[in-house]
C-alpha cells in the first residue's frame, strides 16, 4: 500500500479511538470537566501528562533544531527536562494540597484578590494562545504533507478533532484521550529510531547507537569502509560544506544559561501541565504520577539527539550533490525530496545550472520560499523540473532550503522505511500537537468560566451554566488557535520558547513567592507579574516582529532566553513593592504555612 493508504488508516484509526474515548468520559459536572472529578490513576495521569507535555515541539521540532543547530540545540533538551523536575520536586505536591482548579484560582485566593486573579487570567490566556500557535502550526505541517491537502486545511481538520474532544469531555475527556495519544506518539517516535539506528550503527538502542561507531550497508557507505565513530563523520560532513562543527556550540554561555533557565522555569510555570496534578486522588498521587510522567517523557528526551544526528546524516548522504533530473551514473534526488518541494517547507534553486543540489553554509533563499506560477496558474517548473522560487538569496552557494519541522516527519522517507513507518510518525506527530493544544484549550476555557465568570463576574452562576460557558469558551478558543496556527510567528519550538518565556516570567515567580514566601502579598505579586511579562513580551515582539537586529540585543539573550530576565525582574518587583506594603492577612498566612507541611506531619507547624 502507498504511504497516503497507510495514513489514512493509521491515522483514521487514531482519530476514531480519540474521539470514541471522549464520548465515553462525557463530562457531566464541573469536577469532571476542570479536574476529571480528581479520580485519575497515577500512572494514567502520568501518560497524560507525558502527552501534554511532549507537544508538537518536543515530537516535530525538537530534533530539527537539534539536527540544524547541533550542540547549541541542547538548551532545549536540558531546559524542558530539567524544568520538568523542578516543577515535580517543587511545585506540583503543593498545588495539589491546595486543591483548587486552576493557577489562576491559586493565585488568587493566595493574593486574596480578584484583581490577582484576573490578571492570572491573561497571564494564562497570553500564553496559553502562544502555546497553542505551535501546536496547529504542527498539525498543519503533517497533514500537509501525509493527506496531501493544503496546510490552512490541515490546520482546519486538527480544529475539528480538538474541538470535538476537548469541547465535549473537558479534562475527564482529555485526560484518558492524552493516555492514548501517549501511546501512539512514544511508539511512532521509537519505531523509526529504532530501524535508523539498526540501519547506521547495527546498534537496537538509539541512545547507544548515537555514540556508536557506523555500521550497516547505509552506515557503511557513509564512512566510505572506514571504522568511524557517528559523531566524528557528521562533524567531518559538516565542516566540508561549511558549516560548523555538529559538536561545536556557537551561542554564548550567558544565551545559553537564560534559555535554559527560561525553559526550565517557564515549565514549572505551564497552567496546563500543572492542573494536571489537580485530577489525582491524594496528594501523594501528584508525586507518583510526576514520578511516572518524568520516565515517560525520558523516552522520547533521550531519544531526540540520537534522531537528530540520524537524520542529518542521512539528509546530508542523500541530498548533497545529488542530479535533481536524475541523471543516468549520477546521485539521483529520491521521491521523497520532490514530495516534500510539493508542501511548500522544502525548496531548490539551481544558482549555478549544473542540475545538482549544493548544500553548502549559507541561507538559501530571502526568508520561506516563494515559489512563482506558470500562466496557467500551475508551479512553474525549472529545466531540472524543481519548483522555481522567487525569492533566492544571491549572496550565498546553498542551493537547499528545509524547514526545520519537517525533519523527523520526513526521517522516515528519508532512510527509506517502510510506507507503514512513515505513516506511523505521522499518527504520532499529530497526537502530540493535538493532546497538547487541547489541555491548553482547557486553561483558556477554565480560565473563562471558573476564574473569570464563577469567581469574579457572576458567582451566582449555576452548575450547568457553568459547565455552557466553559464549552463556548473552549469553541471560541478552538477559532482563535487555528488563526495562529495558519499564522504562526516562526518554526514550532521557537514559539513554543516564547511561550516559555512567558510562563516563565509571570507564573513562576507567583507561584514559588505563593508556596515559599509567607510575606509576598497581593500588590508585589500582581507588580511583578505585570513588570515580568510586559518586558518578556516587548522583547520578543520587538525582536521577532517590528525589525530588531542581533546587534541591538540586551547582552547578546536572544528573545527564546530573555524570559529568564523577565523572571528576575518580577522577583525584584515583587519583593520589593510587597516590602512596602502591608503583608497578607493572618489566615493566608497560616495556610501557607499548611499547604507546605505533609499530611500526618506533628508538631507546632503543623498546628496551622
């Protein structure tokens, strides 16, 4: 069968088993639609959470940044992990103990204010909608592709779905919906891994054919019938196109560190990855399951490097100096480049006529491709038969233009993997950006409802009015998403570190003052909040939108790492402004002395 047969089988299937699982955990009460009526198995929370967490950017994105970028590419690995674990070791049993619905009920109820809360709100809502921008701007890449439709109709398909799971199940729904789409993404991610590395290394186990030596019939042609280690060829084939070493890093230790820090705290600060510790029974069930959710996302996080050398092994072997009209004695162009050229997120231009692909150091072309029309309106085609490109850059020799997010979904193809595989990374992919964008959802539609309407505007609203609003809030959600996801503000991860950025510079520095700090009150919190995000967000708009230029960066922190300053000015704000004002009422006192304290702890703290 051909790759689009499987895809729609696989992926049909999927779909069926997401949508059947919604209908069946209907959610009939608020409980069950904010919390999944706090009755969620430990190791089932943990694969769900494993599947929120794991979006489009860990599964899609993740291992292209690695696979273009090389070492630099680690900030991610280590600031999402090692975020991960902070929010486990330090957050997540305290939430839980607190047991309330959402981060911004938290906050307010901790910061004894509705002003508080609502700025908790559009705190959660700003990024939450920045979150979920990558996420449909995955779902679109794959359908693109897999389905072969246009990637704004993809983008509309992934509505649907989510709209239908997340509408009609609210977190009960989401919940078993993201168990199972935890399944799918670690097996669709594993499965290619697995062949790859046997294919170059001889090694069944990714992470140790990473470190391995080449091996194999692909392997073996690669390092020319040498004994060669993997990451020694790929350093070699790097430096003789021009570009730098794949071991060698080139972001500065101070970018690096704020990245990281970024990511790290941003994800200790996530509102849809924490309400997850709300759905379990007890709170010694929030620390098992993040327990449980830490080796499920370990999976696929130490899986990602070895992708990511693979691929860019494979691309280099396949692509470079390669006739594109396949010219008989010479390196041909395989299928998959012609079908991937037809997406629109890869694109060839022969500057200098001789019918082969240069891959050299270089950008391509001015930006994504543009590619011209014939007068029939067709793709105008070159002599070689690639789609021609309007936008060339005619500075540089690089001839090839990919898009990063494409390169795990076209890994497959790319070592010539069985149809089935390719159609099963496919299923995977998606299942990460939907499970992902629909917990986000969740926070926006909760935050609505619950945060906004029940505790603020109309608190005599009534249950079932409640759980109305909360579906509407989620519809709406669902549209907006999809705009940024026809829209999106650069490569999923990217957005997805903005997001971070963003967490990381209003809720985590709340969150912990929340836990740690009996004395941060309501008008520190709030003042920090606000002075955290405005900066983070002006930095990264002003930079990625309005036309700022690496010269004019605030100690060289790119705008993926600048959140880590937003986060120590909203501590600055915060604890200065709540020095100045007066401190929180006794009783908020006393229960954050309770909330810190385990259960069946004695003695005097335990008094509270």
């Amino acid at each position: 069968m051909s790759v689009q047969t499987w895809t729609f089988l696989i992926v049909g299937g999927t779909f069926a088993l997401y949508i059947g699982i919604a209908i069946w955990s209907r959610a009939n009460t608020t409980g069950d639609f904010y919390i999944a009526g706090r009755g969620v198995h430990p190791v089932v929370n943990g694969m769900a959470t494993g599947a929120d967490w794991m979006s489009a950017a860990s599964f899609i994105s993740m291992a292209g940044l690695i696979s273009f970028m090389g070492y630099d590419g680690a900030v991610y690995l280590m600031g999402w992990t090692g975020g991960y674990v902070l929010l486990a070791l330090l957050l997540a049993p305290y939430l839980r103990k607190f047991g309330k619905f959402t981060v911004p009920d938290f906050v307010g109820d901790r910061y004894y204010s509705n002003g508080a809360r609502i700025v908790a709100v559009v705190c959660a809502v700003f990024v939450s909608f920045t979150y979920v921008a990558g996420q449909m701007r995955g779902v679109g890449v794959v359908f693109s592709r897999f389905l072969e439709v246009d990637i704004n109709v993809g983008v509309g398909i992934g509505m649907a779905i989510v709209f239908f799971y997340a509408v009609l199940g609210g977190m009960k729904g989401i919940t078993y919906t993201q168990a199972a789409q935890y399944c799918v993404l670690i097996f669709a991610y594993l499965v290619p891994a697995i062949f790859i590395s046997i294919l170059l290394t001889d090694k069944y186990i990714p992470q140790i054919g990473f470190g391995a030596s080449l091996g194999g019939d692909i392997g073996s042609r690669i390092a020319g019938g040498e004994t060669i280690k993997l990451m020694d060829k790929l350093n070699q084939l790097n430096t003789e196109l021009g570009f730098a070493e794949y071991t060698s890093g080139k972001k500065s230790t101070l970018d690096v560190l704020c990245i990281t820090g970024a990511l790290m705290a941003g994800t200790a600060g996530l509102p849809h990855v924490i309400v997850r510790f709300y759905t379990v029974p007890k709170v010694r069930d929030a620390r098992i399951s993040a327990g449980w959710a830490l080796f499920f996302i370990a999976l696929l996080y130490t899986t990602a490097p070895a992708v990511a050398a693979f691929a860019r092994t494979n691309l280099i072997d396949t692509v470079s100096d390669a006739s594109y009209a396949g010219a008989e004695g010479e390196k041909s162009i395989p299928q998959w480049f012609k079908t991937w050229e037809d997406t629109g997120l890869l694109a060839w231009v022969d500057k200098n006529a001789d019918g082969k692909v240069q891959y050299v150091a270089g950008a391509a072309l001015a930006g994504k491709p543009k590619f011209a029309a014939a007068d029939d309106g067709t793709p105008a085609r070159g002599a070689s038969g690639e789609r021609l490109v309007t936008n060339s850059d005619p500075e540089t020799k690089n001839e090839l233009y990919v898009d990063r997010d494409i390169i795990v979904l076209a890994n497959p193809e790319i070592a010539n993997l069985p149809a089935w595989v390719i159609a099963l990374v496919a299923a995977g992919g998606l299942a990460a950006a939907l499970s992902t964008a629909a917990g986000l959802l969740l926070v926006v539609s909760t935050s609505v409802s619950h945060d906004l309407l029940k505790r603020v505007f109309v608190p005599s609203i009534t249950e079932k009015q409640e759980l109305l609003a909360a579906r509407i809030a989620a519809a709406g959600a669902v549209m907006i998403a999809g705009y940024f996801g026809i829209n999106p503000p650069g490569f999923v991860a990217q957005v997805v570190a903005f997001a971070f950025g963003l967490a990381c510079s209003s809720f985590f520095p709340a969150i912990i003052l929340g836990v740690f700090v009996k004395r941060a009150n309501r008008e520190g919190v709030v003042s920090g909040m606000l002075a955290g995000i405005i900066f983070t967000a002006s930095y990264i708009i002003y930079f990625k939108f309005l036309g700022g230029t690496p010269d004019e960066l605030w100690f060289g922190i790119s705008p993926e790492g600048i959140g880590a300053l937003g986060m120590l000015l909203n501590f600055a704000v915060a604890f200065v402004v709540s020095r100045f004002t007066p401190p929180p009422p006794q009783e908020v006192q006393d229960l954050v002395e309770h909330i810190r304290v385990p259960s069946g702890a004695s003695g005097p703290s335990a008094m509270h």
